[in-house]
C-alpha cells in the first residue's frame, strides 16, 4: 500500500499501526493488518490522477495550497511502503461482479455495504481516526460480511 498525498507518509504508517492493532486485539475487522513498513529512497512517480498537476488543482477550486504539496512531492528523497494483508478486490470491482446475478444479489450486496460500512466508519471515527478518502476503489474486500477493509489503495506518494 502506498499512502495518499493529502497527509504525510507518518500519519499513514500511525493510522494502519491504530488499525491493525483494533484488529489484533479483536476490537475489528474492518481493517488489513500490517505485516511491515519500510523507508525506500527515491520518490515514486505520481497516480496517474495526480500527473496532471494543473488538473488537480482546478479539481480542488484552484487551491495554491493542493499546487504546493503536488509539487513539493515530487522531489521527494523517500518513499514509504506498507505491507499490508491481502484482500483481493476493491469494493468497487466486487459490486461490479454482482450486477450479472440480478436485482436479489444486488440488493444483498447492498445492504451488506451499508451495514459494514456505517459500523466500521462509526467505530473508526468513535476511536479516533477519520478516513477522508473512503470511496469504493478506496475500500477492500472478499465480498464476505465483517471483511471489507477501510484503506488507502489507489494513490501513491512520498
């Protein structure tokens, strides 16, 4: 896993150290734990959603703030990298796979996201910590109840 550019590389690595101890300790399972972390030199090259740069920043309301910390990324010395659990598909990509078995399983999906998810933001936020990019290529899961995991999957930095 590799973090998002909005917060620094520390906050990732202090959030899914909180996350994987909820789930170590029984308090969760919402979560992948983390097996690892590890400084790497060298910047990795930005999501192909941040390489337009100018892009992004109108995306953001022309905000000189967002220009700032894209270009201050760039340069970067270090990268960090997570070695989370495997969790083999994106929400998104999961809920897609349920649309050809019709409107019942659909339906269930559904209702099993909006269950999952309202408990696991609710706890999360109860204990501390607020996901700002929780989407559903941003949330994993096997498609089996209590598994779906809140986490940072689509956007690199440094």
């Amino acid at each position: 896993m590799l973090a998002g550019p909005g917060f620094g590389a520390w906050r990732e690595i202090a959030a899914n150290t909180m996350t994987t101890n909820w789930v170590l300790t029984g308090q969760s399972k919402a979560f992948p734990l983390m097996h690892h972390w590890r400084v790497l030199p060298g910047a990795t090259p930005p999501a192909d959603e941040h390489a337009d740069v100018e892009r992004v920043v109108a995306y953001w309301g022309g905000s000189a703030a967002v220009r700032r910390r894209l270009h201050a990324l760039a340069p970067a010395s270090a990268s960090v990298v997570l070695f989370l659990e495997y969790i083999p598909q994106t929400l998104h990509d999961w809920l897609a796979t349920q649309l050809p078995a019709g409107q019942e399983a659909v339906t269930a999906a559904c209702a099993m996201v909006e269950r999952c998810l309202r408990a696991d933001i609710a706890f999360m936020n109860t204990n501390g910590l607020l996901h700002f990019d929780a989407h559903f290529r941003n949330i994993l899961t096997d498609g089996h109840s209590d598994t779906h995991a809140l986490t940072n999957v689509t956007t690199p930095c440094s």
